[in-house]
C-alpha cells in the first residue's frame, strides 16, 4: 500500500480527477442551493418591507421618535419604562428604577438609569429590552446582569443599565 502513494502516477491521475469533480459538485449541488437560498433571502426581504411599511403606515413617528424635532414625546425613563412594563405584563411591584441626572457627554446630553426587575421570566426580560429598544432610538443598553432566584424555575432577577442620549 506504502508503494501505491510514493507512486507518482497516482498522483497525476488524481489531481486531474479531483479538478474535474469540483466543477461537477459545483453544478450539480452548490449552485441550486444557492439559487433556493436566493429565493428565500428575497422573499423573506419582501415580507420585511411590507412589515416595515405597515408598521409606518400604523405608527408614523416612530422612526424619529427619540430625535430632537420629535417635540410631541419628551424622554422619561419613568413613562418609558412604565410603558416597557405594562407591554410586557411585569407589576409596576417587580420593576425598580433609579435615573441619573442629565449630563453633558461628547457634545451630546446624556441620563443613565438602572432598572432593576425581580422575579420575572426571561422571556419578559427579553421583550422588556426589546421594547425599550425599539421605542426610543437613541436609548443604548450598556449592560445586563441575570441572577437566577434559587429554588425557582425561570424566575430571574434582571439588572439593566440604560444610556439615553438627547
């Protein structure tokens, strides 16, 4: 068998065979699947344009909700988070909040804020960032922190800390 590999026929039927296949493999496999993979990138693009439309044709403020032409909505932490709650059905009980002053930081005015929820699901944690996120454009979560409460399923104590920049 050792005699077979230090053959060096072996080797200049091989190469050639291999650069043969690999235009095969190429037409034969790889390229319908990436023309399948085409399709549903477009239509997947498709569906988040219409969702996006719809959702400006419901709400067209949105996008310049936390600039400052805005001028209908003023930025609160308390109205914001308070909303963000009761979107995501935490008790006002579960949810602790405590904000900074206004700060100038690069030019820009800046408040932090903690928010601190107790024994909430992770899946209400989650939509809770989310919400926030997506209500308020220019509000940055710099950091979480998950404890999970001993002894409980699912129940987690959930540490954010928020920069909103004016």
């Amino acid at each position: 068998m050792r005699e077979a590999y230090r053959n060096p026929m072996l080797y200049y039927l091989l190469i050639p065979v291999l650069v043969g296949v690999w235009p095969l493999l190429v037409l034969v496999f790889y390229l319908p699947r990436a023309e399948d993979s085409l399709k549903t990138e477009g239509r997947l693009c498709l569906d988040g344009q219409t969702c996006v439309i719809d959702i400006l044709h419901i709400d067209p403020e949105r996008p310049t909700m936390g600039s400052k032409g805005a001028g209908t909505t003023e930025f609160s932490y308390g109205t914001a988070v308070d909303q963000a709650a009761n979107l995501c059905k935490i008790p006002s009980l579960n949810c602790n909040l405590s904000a900074s002053d206004v700060a100038v930081a690069e030019g820009k005015k800046r408040q932090d804020a903690r928010v601190k929820l107790t024994s909430v699901d992770i899946v209400k944690a989650a939509k809770f960032l989310s919400n926030m996120q997506s209500m308020w454009v220019t509000l940055q979560c710099q950091d979480v922190k998950l404890q999970k409460k001993k002894g409980m399923q699912d129940q987690w104590d959930v540490d954010f800390r928020f920069i909103y920049y004016y």
